[in-house]
C-alpha cells in the first residue's frame, strides 16, 4: 500500500481518539526537528493556518476574520477567546 492507503486503512480500523490525537503524536515523534519545522510551515501555508498564537493575535488585530475563528476547534476557540479577553 502506498502512504494515501496506509492513513485511509488507519481511518477505518481505527478509533477516531487514536486519529485525532496518537496519530498525530505519532507520527511527529518519528520526525527529526528540522522535518518537522519543514512540514508544519507548509501545512500552515498551505492552509492559512496562523504558524503561532502570537502570528494569530497579530492577523486578528489586523483583521479579525470570524471565518477563521469559526474554524477553530472547540478547544483552541476556547483558548483563543481567554487571550482576546486577556488583552
């Protein structure tokens, strides 16, 4: 099976727990830091995901687009909200 295969035989075998978190967790303890750094800037390009909270914060003062926040996973919106009302 070719990577596509594997993941797409990972997200039917598996519990959506162990896609959503030990996946991942997985998957970025097996890369070195500098493969790592490479693959998150593109996805974060890729995606117009903010690289940090303080990237985040910046494009939020800028323009705060609720599109963005509305695409925030619950936990993450809930983080987000806290440092807006902190500011």
């Amino acid at each position: 099976m070719n990577r596509f295969e594997c993941i797409e035989y990972l997200q039917e075998v598996c519990s959506e727990k162990f896609i959503k978190e030990d996946l991942l967790n997985s998957l970025v303890a097996w890369m070195d830091e500098d493969d790592f750094q490479k693959f998150y800037q593109k996805l974060c390009g890729d995606w117009e995901i903010a690289p940090s909270w303080d990237e985040l914060n910046k494009q939020m003062e800028e323009d705060p687009d609720e599109e963005i926040i509305e695409n925030l996973d619950e936990d993450t919106k809930e983080i987000y909200e806290d440092v807006v009302r902190a500011l």
